[in-house]
C-alpha cells in the first residue's frame, strides 16, 4: 500500500475512531471495546474497498455491509457520519429518545445501515441471503459480514457458515473480529472458536488470519478474498478489544461496556469545549 | 365432501403461476421440499429455489436477507419448526426489521397425527400473533388458499400461514374470493355465533345442524386471519347472538379464543366458550382418536353452544 494512501486511511480511522469516542461519551456508557475493535475494517471498507455511495445508500447494486455484532453499531454509526450518510450532529442524539442511533443497528432507523442485528448470530444468515439474492440477480456486489468470535459461539453462524461455503458464495466475505473478550471473560476461558480458520476450512471456504489493525493485510486479504472464485472467505481478523484508545484497551475483559467520563472523552477527542 | 386437491398442491400451483410474472418470488426449504411438495418450483425455477438444509433459523436469516434485495422468500417448515424453532430469528431479522418474508407452517395441530407430540403444534398461531405485525392466517380449504396465495403476495409484509398439506373438507366452491383482512360467515343465525377456523370449520358447520334440529339458530363465522382480527364481524355477529363459542384446533392460551376475548371485552362482553386444547401436548394418533383426546369434536362445539346458551342474559 502507498504510503499515501495508507496515511489517509489512518487519518480516516483515527477520526473515526474519535466520533465513536465522542458518541459514547456525551452519552456516558457504551460497547466501547467491541467498537474500537472493529474501527480499521470499516476505515478500509468504507474509505477504499467497498462500493458504497452516502448519496444513494439504497442503491441496489450497492456493496451490502452487515455487523452481525450488532452491539459495534456506534462504530459503524461513526464510519457512516465520517461518510456523510447523515449530519455529524446526530452522533450526539445516541440512545437519546427517539434517536436513529440505537445501541443496537436498525436499517429501519439509520441511514446505510443494510442490516438490523443485535441478537447475535442473525446478521451473517442475513448477509447470505442478500449473497444469494446477488447470485440470482447476477449482480457483482460484495457482501460483507462482521461477525464476533463470542457472537460465534451461537449455533446460527455456523448454519450460516456451512451454507456459505457449500454455496460457493464467492460474493460474500465474513470477517471475524477475534479479540478474544467477551462479556464474562476471555473467549478461550469460556467457550473457545478456535481454530476459527481451521472450522472455516472444514467448512468448505477459504481462511485468511490478518492482524485486524494492519489495514495493508486487510487490504490485501480482501482483494484476495474477492479475488478468489468459487469459495466463500472468511478473514479472521487477530484484534485488541479497545484498540487505539489506551484507558479502553486496558480495561481488557471490562471493556465491553463501561462509562466514560467527560474529561476522558474530551481530552482522546481534543474537544475542550463544544 | 373432500377438497380434490391437496394444500400443499395448491400452495406450489400457485407460487408457480405468480412466479411467471413475479420474477422476485423465491422458495426457501430446510429439507422438507418432499412434504410440502415444492419440487415443481425447484424444476421451473432452480435458480429461484433455495434448500438450506435442516437449519430453520438460517432459513429464516437467509430469507430476510433475500428479502431486503427486493425478493418475496416464501419459507415452510412443519408448524413447530417454521415457528418456535425460530422464533428469535423471525421476530428480529424478519419482523423488527420489517422484511418482506412468508412464511409456511404445515400440519397444524392434531393433523401432525403420526408425527406425534413433538411435531404438533397447538402454540404456533399464538406465538406468531404476539409479534408485532405479523399477519396470520389459517386457510380453511383450497378455494380459499387459492383465492389468497396472490393477495399475500401483493402484500408488503410478513405473514404467516398455517396450512393442511392434505385435502381438507371442502367448505366453499372453486373459485371463491376472500379478502385477506376479513371473516366470513358461512351461515346465519340469531341465537349463538360460533367462530371457527381450519379443521374445526366442518365441525362447526354439523354443531350448527344438530344445534337446528332443536331450534337453536346458530350463526357460523369463519375466522382465518387470526390476526389482524376482523373486529367489525365479530362485534356485529355477537351484538345480534349475545353469546358465542370459538373453535380451533390450537391451545386455548393466546390462540383464536385468546383473539376473540380480546376483542368480546374491548368492544362488547358477551359470554364466550372455548373448544380449543387445554393447555395440553400433543401426542401420536389419528384424527378421530385425537379429536376425541382434546375435545374438537362436532360434538364439543354442540355442547359448547348449549352451555353458553344457559349463560346468555
């Protein structure tokens, strides 16, 4: 990746990464680790790979993006304001009374958002749908699908998994954000998913481990991935739940949801006053 | 008198003279193609058929997510399956999210016969009728699927549909129209109504005569879409009656009785009977063991009828 081009995608991240900080922090609670996380994929989806338009979010030859992991929807709804998908003032309104930002991603409530999820497990049978309906249509969209490495401990993503890759859906990419926390504990202590590449294999697709904050491999996995006929992709993402904002990432398992503090927000955000 | 065709023959014929013109219609099937017989689309329109495999909470995902690129996915399952198996997935990628999804619930109540008492659903209309919007609906016979498969087509917006996949009796003519949103009442009378759906239709139909023979004037009204449920029939029919009975093949709690009583005390209290499963599982038998069973005989909405009568004012 030209050094330029990375540049610009770390600026947009760490914006992004800011808005997000921003939103959960006028608000005052939040799934702040589980967001942070996945902030560097949507920086390349939305800036470089995907082919999205904020002025005609419903068209239908759109590249589709589904969180499965519904409760990272603040970081999506900060790549959507980054975007322009909606006015920057909205990301104030988070959970307020009759917000279009809910914790959890409503596509009947937020401009761009392709999919409601939030009861875990749904958002990638979803995303297969929306591959298949491409598939039939012969349309060359992308479909991608954000997935967690605790949301997968839910028997639907395999179903859904399973389908994917017996279909060859070669239109479909799945990312795992595999940073290995989830709401009671490490995932390993719990109930471990790996060898997640290894199941995705077993599964009849194609695996590909990238360290999910390095948007050059992400970049290269997608274009691999997309590159790649026949076979459904699966791009494990090695990630740090709180990633890019040091009083999240050490909070480690407790950073799922927790509050932040006005100075803590205002200082990450440069912000002092409004 | 039977039906000369089967639901599940009518339901394919159907989707297959809609898909011709409707190029958005899409079957999805969790390996039950064989039971409810959608092979037929599968020959016409491989590329619009999908087989998940027995995986009904992805069947019901992938139909939302069909259903958001503008598909009209029709999914089937027996009863139990289509419904509390995946009754998460229905109510937040179907329902919450407002997707365009149909889905297909077969051999409601005793008519799982064989299949016994995990695969007879008594719960099914009821967990579904308590998600916001849904539509649901349990045809009566193969004149009345056939007058609704294009209606539920045209409409935008989940529907579930509880069907026989066998012959049913035969209670209207070829070539009948029914509206999707309305009850139809079969036959009038004065003296009590009794509202019915599915199997219990022909049954109400020969309480109503036994009930003639000795000069109680029964009105019979059939009442397939359970939800939303028709409240001006009702509340006229039973202003006239003052007393009613329900009759469904489905458990009492949150089922057609449930409806009805909602709309008897919201809009006009009348004493009501219900000839409906007691809270109770189903089990392996045939009809005329079952029916006995769980009380949904003839004979049951004729007893019914006659105790309300000794509660009407």
């Amino acid at each position: 990746m030209e050094k330029q081009k990375l540049d610009f995608l770390n600026a947009k991240s760490d914006e992004i990464r800011k808005i997000l900080i921003e939103m959960i922090g006028r608000l005052g609670v939040g799934h702040v680790g589980g967001s942070l996380s996945v902030v560097d994929l949507l920086t390349v989806l939305y800036y470089d790979l995907a082919k999205v338009d904020p002025k005609n979010p419903k068209d239908p030859d759109r590249d589709r993006i589904v969180m499965s992991k519904g409760h990272a929807g603040p970081a999506l709804y900060a790549a959507l304001a980054s975007k322009g998908y909606f006015p920057m003032d909205e990301i104030k309104t988070l959970n307020q009374s009759g917000t279009n930002l809910p914790s959890h991603c409503d596509m009947n409530k937020t401009v761009g958002v392709d999919m409601t999820a939030g009861s875990l497990g749904q958002g990638i049978s979803a995303a297969v749908g929306m591959a298949l309906a491409g598939k039939m249509d012969k349309k060359d969209y992308h479909v991608y699908a954000i997935i967690g490495d605790g949301e997968s401990q839910e028997g639907q993503v395999w179903e859904a998994i399973m389908l994917a890759g017996n279909k060859k859906l070669d239109n479909l990419t799945i990312f795992l954000d595999n940073n290995r926390m989830q709401i009671d504990d490490y995932v390993d202590n719990i109930n471990s998913v790996e060898p997640f590449d290894k199941k995705c294999e077993a599964f009849n697709m194609q695996a590909i481990r990238v360290n999910g904050h390095d948007k050059e491999a992400l970049e290269n996995a997608i274009i691999k991935a997309k590159n790649t006929k026949d076979k459904c992709t699966c791009i494990v993402m090695d990630t740090i739940k709180g990633y890019g904002v040091p009083w999240a990432e050490n909070k480690g398992v407790g950073s799922h949801s927790f509050s932040i503090s006005e100075k803590e927000w205002r200082e990450f955000c440069n912000k002092e006053t409004d | 008198m039977q039906d000369t065709k089967e639901l599940r023959e009518i339901y394919c014929d159907s989707l297959l003279e809609m898909a011709e013109t409707n190029k958005n219609i899409v079957v999805v099937e969790a390996d039950l193609t064989n039971c409810i017989k959608t092979g037929r689309f599968k020959a016409a329109h491989p590329d619009r058929f999908i087989n998940v495999g027995i995986a009904e909470a992805n069947m019901i995902g992938v139909c939302a997510g069909l259903a958001t690129c503008g598909k009209v996915p029709f999914c089937s399952s027996f009863a139990p399956f289509a419904t509390r198996r995946c009754y998460d997935q229905i109510f937040i990628s179907v329902a919450y999210s407002k997707q365009n999804v149909k889905i297909v619930g077969t051999d409601p109540g005793i008519t799982a016969e064989l299949n016994g008492g995990t695969h007879m659903p008594f719960e099914d209309m009821g967990i579904m009728r308590n998600i916001p919007n849904m539509v649901c609906i349990e045809p009566t016979d193969a004149a009345m699927l056939k007058s609704l498969m294009p209606k539920i087509v045209d409409y935008n917006g989940p529907v579930y549909l509880r069907i026989m996949r066998k012959k049913c009796e035969q209670i209207y003519a070829e070539g009948a129209d029914f509206d999707m949103f309305k009850a139809f009442t079969l036959r009038q009378g004065n003296d009590v109504t009794i509202f019915a759906s599915g199997i219990m239709v022909s049954r109400a139909l020969a309480a109503a005569e036994k009930l003639k023979s000795e000069g109680i004037d029964a009105e019979v009204v059939n009442i397939y879409t359970w939800k939303p449920i028709d409240v001006e029939t009702i509340v006229k029919s039973v202003s006239r009656t003052r007393a009613c009975v329900v009759a469904e093949n489905h458990n009492v709690h949150n089922g057609l009785f449930g409806a009805v009583s909602e709309v008897l005390a919201e809009y006009c209290p009348v004493p009501a009977e219900a000839v409906a499963v007691r809270d109770q599982f189903g089990e392996v038998g045939k009809i005329p063991y079952l029916e006995e069973r769980f009380g949904l005989r003839a004979n049951d909405i004729y007893d019914a009828a006659k105790k309300v009568l000794t509660r009407k004012n």
